[in-house]
C-alpha cells in the first residue's frame, strides 16, 4: 500500500470514529460566533455622539443579535424547553426593535 493511499485511509478511519454530532456542534458554534461577530460590528456602527440615540440603535443591534442566535438553536436543538424560550424571545425581540425603530424614526434615525 503506498504511503499516500495508508494517509487517506487513516484520516478515513479516524474520521468516521467522531459522531457527527461533533460536526454539527461546530457548526453551530460557528454560526453563533459569526452573529456575535455580526452584532458587535452593527453595534459599533450605532455609536452616535447623543447617547440616547446611540443606545437606541445598539439595542436594535443586539436585539437582532438575540434573534439570530435563537434562529440557530431552533434550527440544532431538540429540546421543547429551550425551543419554547427561543420562540418567545424572538417574538419579544421583534416587539422591542419596532418600538425603538418607531422611536428612532421620531427622533431624526
């Protein structure tokens, strides 16, 4: 057996022993780590020198953030607890960012 041909089977072999619920773990992991990213850099983008303004749409940011992670767990989890707690806090999320973005929009945003 060539030495290349051992290589590839061994990366197989070993491959194959790690469930593939690892796989999707990291993928989640990673989907969230990209909208933590995604939220901090939208909240840096709400810095306004009037801090009432500034907090207004750093709450947009981060509330959108709470909606993008629950959309992650309520595509990974199975678990009827968590998916309850996601469902509402989106629902609640949303609620939050039209009052600000109505506030905003009030209010010169």
């Amino acid at each position: 057996m060539s030495t290349k041909l051992f290589a590839r089977a061994f990366v197989i072999a070993a491959l194959s022993m790690i469930p593939l619920q690892v796989f999707a773990q990291d993928a989640a992991m990673e989907s969230y780590k990209q909208s933590m990213e995604r939220m901090n850099a939208d909240m840096q983008k709400g810095m306004d020198p009037d801090p009432t303004k500034a907090w207004v749409e750093m709450m947009i940011a981060h509330h959108q953030g709470a909606i993008d992670m629950n959309n992650i767990v309520l595509k990974k989890t199975k678990d009827p607890t968590i998916r309850k707690m996601a469902e509402k806090t989106s629902g609640d999320q949303e609620t939050e960012i039209k009052k600000l973005q109505s506030w905003l929009s009030k209010h010169g945003g």
